[in-house]
C-alpha cells in the first residue's frame, strides 16, 4: 500500500512590511487531513483564500507565534489553559509558570540576561506505561525520579 502523498502549500498574506518581508506566511498541510499553520493576520481576502485552498478539509489550527498587540501574559496563558480554553505541552506549563512570577517581559529579560550558562535547568519530562496507558512526570513531580 503507497503512503498518501502530503501536500505543504504556503500562503502569504499581503501585509509586507519590514518586518514581514513580503508579507506573513501561512501554511496548509496535507491533503484530506489538513493543517493549517499561522493563520496569518486578519485581512478578509488572506482568510477567504485559506478557506478556499483548504476545501473544508482543515482539521486543527496551529499558531507558532502572534503579532505583539495579541501577546498573553503567561500567567493569563495558564488561567486560559486551567479553564480547558487552550491546549499547551508539559514543558511549556513549566515555563510558563516559571516566567508567570515577572509583571512584565522587561522584567524577566533582566533577571535572565545575567545567568550563567546552565543556570536555567533543562525541562525534561520522562514517561512510563503503566497498565496500557502512559504517564508523563516532569521534574519536581512525585515519581519522576524512578521514571
């Protein structure tokens, strides 16, 4: 049996600036399952045209970053994930929690910027199967040590 082939198109808005170059790039990835990567800013034409390429076929949405105006703080990233309202990683809970303690991003730039090399401890998680189902520990958590 042939591997369905997966298509990746790139859409790119038409908001060229210098800081987008020649605008922002989205992504449509797949072919009957798709994904749609940085849906991009909202100019009705750009979304009407990811809507169009995407045939009713996109299945999740990613985001990789946002413009600076939709910025969360973390510690509002974390009520929204608590709330069922967004979907994070483990190690990204971590870090968010860590960076939740600054008021601002200025803030936690200067107490980082000093650190030493290695002073930041890597997140790592670990995971076991246990009875079929598999359990995720991060460090810090009970168990994570005989993981």
């Amino acid at each position: 049996m042939k591997a369905p082939k997966s298509t990746i198109q790139r859409i790119t808005a038409s908001n060229g600036s210098v800081f987008t170059g020649p605008g922002t790039n989205s992504y449509l990835i797949g072919a009957d399952d798709i994904t749609l990567v940085d849906p991009g800013p909202k100019i009705d034409a750009h979304l009407s045209n990811l809507l169009e390429l995407g045939k009713n076929k996109i299945k999740r949405i990613l985001v990789t970053h946002t413009p600076e105006s939709f910025w969360i703080s973390p510690a509002k990233a974390l009520e929204k994930f608590h709330q069922g309202e967004m979907n994070m990683i483990m190690p990204t809970i971590k870090s968010l929690e860590a960076l939740a303690q600054f008021s601002s991003r200025e803030e936690a730039f200067n107490h980082f910027k000093d650190l030493e090399d290695g002073a930041i401890p890597p997140i790592l998680p670990k995971f076991i199967k246990k009875d079929g189902a598999w359990i995720g520990f991060l460090p810090g958590d009970n168990g994570y040590e005989s993981a």
